[in-house]
C-alpha cells in the first residue's frame, strides 16, 4: 500500500493575501483597509503561524469578538 501523500495547507499568514486580493475587487477601499488593519494588528500576531485547515470559524469568531 502506497503512503498518502501529505497535504500541505498554507497558513493564515501564506493566505491573507489571497484574501485582500479578493476582498478588494468586492468592497470599498476603506472597509479594506480596516478588515487588513485588525488582521495585521490582532489575528496576525496571534493566529498567522497555524494552516487553515487547523483554525476553526467559530476559532476565529471568539478571538474577533474578543478584540
């Protein structure tokens, strides 16, 4: 039996690009500006090292209300 092949998922680091790339063809510069300016001051530094696939919605829904 062949190992399965491990998948590589980015951080929310490696992923938050992505993200504003995609956000900014969708909202006005300044709701931009802020969701980037909370990413980077608060879910960054705390969360930004973990692969997607191991942070939770509701994960991220308690630490932003929590900001």
């Amino acid at each position: 039996m062949a190992e399965a092949e491990k998948v590589v998922c980015p951080t929310l680091r490696e992923f938050f690009p992505e993200y504003f790339r995609f956000l900014e063809s969708q909202r006005r510069a300044s709701t931009v500006y802020r969701q980037r300016t909370v990413i980077q001051a608060h879910i960054l530094p705390a969360l930004g090292n973990r692969p997607l696939n191991e942070v939770s919605v509701e994960e991220l829904e308690s630490f932003i209300d929590k900001v």
